[in-house]
C-alpha cells in the first residue's frame, strides 16, 4: 500500500493532519469509552501531533487501540 506524507513543518501539515484525524476522534467519541470531565464523556486529546487515549478502566484502552487501529487501517 502506498503511503503518502507530508513535509513537517509545511503550511499545509496541521490541516491534513486535522483532516485525517477527524475520522479517528469521531470513532473514539462513538465507543463512549473515556473519563468523564464534568457531564462530557471524552477518551482522545489531540495537541500538536500528539494522540492521548484515556479510559476509565484496565480494559478500555486496549478497546480504544483496536477501534483506532482499525480506523487508521482502513485509511
């Protein structure tokens, strides 16, 4: 499969990356599987280029991983 990337530090770097990501925190916000901050039930922080999986329990991240693993595998 052929893989495309992008210059780092390029103009266009952090709204590709926005792009391709939103399909991936859409799927995570879908599971319902996170920590509770207030009444928002939240399992993914994104800042700069960096992902942040949070649950709850000891099994819920390795759910987040293979939910997010097949969203990225099917990108």
């Amino acid at each position: 499969m052929l893989k495309a990337v992008v210059r780092q530090g390029g103009v266009l770097s952090p709204i590709l990356f926005g792009i391709y990501t939103d399909a991936l925190v859409n799927l995570v916000d879908k599971t319902n599987i996170g920590c509770k901050i207030g009444a928002i039930c939240t399992g993914i922080f994104l800042y700069a280029d960096d992902i942040i999986l949070l649950a709850q329990f000891i099994q819920a991240p390795q759910s987040l991983i293979n939910a997010c693993e097949s969203e990225l595998d099917f990108l």
